[in-house]
C-alpha cells in the first residue's frame, strides 16, 4: 500500500492518521459496511459497542488515527500483511490466499466430539496449544443458556470445551483480546471471523508506524474459520419461535439449510433464504472465504461428514496442527483434489458475489 506521510510536529506520521472516529462512522457505520468485529473498540477505550455498531463514548473526538487504522472495511493492505506474516504475497487466482498445506482433520477426544462443530479440531488445537504452553489462553465467542454470544478467555480444557462449536450470529468478539491482555495473558490465541483475523492482523502491521504502541505483541495464533456470510442477533429471535433457545443444543449449516438440533434429538430445517433478512451488513463487502490471513483456518467444506478442512498458512500453524496428530489430539489426512475445487468455488462465488453487489 502506497502510504501518504504528513507533517505533525516533529513526527512524521502516515496521512490515514489525520482519521478519526467520525471519519470511521462517516465512511463504515453510515456506509453500512462495518462488521461488527470490534477491532476498534478492543484498542481504543474511548469506543463501546452499543446497539450492535461502535459508538464514541467521549465528548472529543481525539483524531489519533488508532480506530480508523486498524478497522477491516477502511482500507486493507493485503499485499503489505501477507509480505510480513507469510513471507510472500498471492496474486489474484490465489483464491485461497497463501497457505502451506490443506487437509481433512477431526478430534480423537471423544468429549470434544461431542460439542464441537464438525471434526471438532478447533479446540483440540487448541487444548494442545495450551498443554505445550505455546499459549496461555484462548479468546473465543461463547454462548449463555439462550445462544446469546459473548466472549470467553480460555485458560483450561474444561473452559476451551464450553466454546466449542460455532455461534451464526454477529459479536464484537475482538474485545476479548483486550479482556485477555487486561488478565494478564501474554501468549494469546484468538478464534474467529475472517472480518476480526482482518482486523487484528492489521494492528498487528500498523504497529510499526504507529506513534504509539498497538498492545498486540501478545496475540500469538489466529484460527480463522470459514465464513461465508454471518446474521444479526434477530436470528435467534426468529429461531425462537420455531424452537426455545434453552432447548438448542447446537446450529450447523449444510447446503442451503440451518439446522437447529434441540436436546431431544431432533432437528429442524431453516431455508437459508428465509435467513438473508438478518445477513449482517458488513458482509455485503466482504470477499474473504477461508480466513486468508490467520495463522490456521478451519471450516467443513471440502470434507467428509464428521471431518474439518483445516488449512495451515504460517509456520507455527503448520507446527501446531502437526504437533496435536502426532500428540493423539486429532487425526489428519490429505485433502482430496475433488474437496479442495470445492472449496475454491466456494471462495470464487463469494468474491463474485460481492464484485455484483457494488456494480
């Protein structure tokens, strides 16, 4: 990215910083781009989260330039962050990103099988992440008894099995690094969205030319999970009425279907097109599938039933995923061809989709 400097004072700084929030209200919030991933308000304490978008909860606006820096839907230096995080850069029929190896993995802890989502390899990564201590916590988004999300600081198996499986509606999960950071973690693992990896992988690149320092330093592996699309808190109003929310035991999607599975056994079936009315915004601009930019991504398509596509992008990833087979957390094979394409179409159809929605 090609950065303008200006003048202030005696510090040279990146013109973006002359930004501030009511830029990033101006250009995100109005715009209906923002994604709720909470990125600007998990390093600036002067933004809360009110009524599912930022808000400015100080008289004056400062103009540091911080929110409007690291927010995912201002500007995205792709090329930049891929250069420092993966060494090299993808070119446009990348539409995975940049990875180093893709397989089909599930748990082999039969009490992860049971509340994880697919493969259940997530938090069987990360219970070895923390038994190596390569971390010494895990930021997830969690749900109370009626699938309201929050966020969960992870620091014991028990806690990562709490977390497990996959919560389809919008939360500004990226606050719960901060939540860490201010419990005192300094090895932090983070589990979410390709908007949220966006975001923190952006502070992560920003540091460098910040007049200040971005507390990041800590975050220390990013699983990104598929995503093609994600849905407002009024989802799980509409759900409701089909079935009670302290009944659910678990949401998957397959296909063009929600499934809901209640504590008795059964499953009901929601058409996804009854769903698009509580699509998030901020999906609309998002062309990002796989989670290109985390450290490992995971999500079901490409493998068999009761398997996970994991995709390694990083070294310590790669490591990561290697170390829990070899130490019985989960079993991994190779992809096959015909799983992979499909995932790659998948990646495709979400870019065109975006490319039609802003002609």
């Amino acid at each position: 990215m090609a950065v303008e400097i200006k003048e202030r004072g005696h510090v040279r700084l990146p013109a973006f910083l002359e930004r501030g929030f009511s830029d990033l209200r101006r250009e995100v919030v109005a715009r209906r781009r923002c994604s709720m991933c909470g990125t600007c308000a998990a390093f600036c304490d002067k933004i809360g989260i009110e009524d599912g978008e930022p808000r400015f909860i100080e008289d004056y606006d400062t103009v540091c330039g911080l929110c409007y820096t690291v927010c995912p839907r201002t500007f995205l230096p792709r090329a930049e962050i891929e250069q420092k995080i993966f060494g090299k850069v993808s070119n446009d029929d990348d539409v995975l990103g940049v990875y180093r190896a893709c397989y089909e993995a599930r748990t082999k802890k039969a009490d992860v099988g049971e509340r994880g989502q697919d493969g259940g390899v997530v938090t069987s990564i990360l219970a070895y992440a923390l038994a190596t201590e390569a971390i010494d916590c895990a930021v997830l988004t969690t749900a109370n008894g009626d699938w309201r999300p929050r966020t969960e600081v992870a620091r014991d198996y028990e806690a990562l099995k709490e977390g497990a499986g996959t919560k389809y509606t919008l939360y500004p999960s990226v606050i719960g690094v901060r939540e860490a950071q201010e419990e005192g973690c300094s090895a932090i693992a983070f589990v979410g969205l390709p908007c949220q990896i966006q975001g923190l992988r952006k502070a992560e690149t920003a540091n460098a030319n910040q007049p200040y320092e971005l507390r990041i330093d800590g975050v220390k592996l990013l699983i990104g999970l598929f995503c093609t699309k994600n849905y407002n808190e009024e989802l799980l109003d509409f759900v409701n009425e089909q079935v009670p929310l302290e009944r659910v035991k678990k949401f998957d999607i397959k296909g063009k279907e929600l499934l809901v599975y209640d504590n008795d056994g059964g499953v009901v079936s929601i058409s996804l097109n009854d769903l698009e009315v509580f699509v998030g915004d901020g999906c609309s601009v998002c062309t990002d599938f796989t989670a290109e930019l985390a450290d490992i991504s995971v999500g079901s398509v490409g493998s068999a039933e009761g398997w996970s596509t994991v995709i390694t992008r990083t070294e310590r990833g790669d490591e990561l995923v290697r170390g829990a087979s070899e130490s019985g957390y989960i079993e991994v094979k190779d992809i096959k061809a015909k799983g992979l394409e499909l995932i790659k179409r998948q990646a495709v159809k979400k870019r065109k989709r975006v490319e039609e929605t802003e002609l």
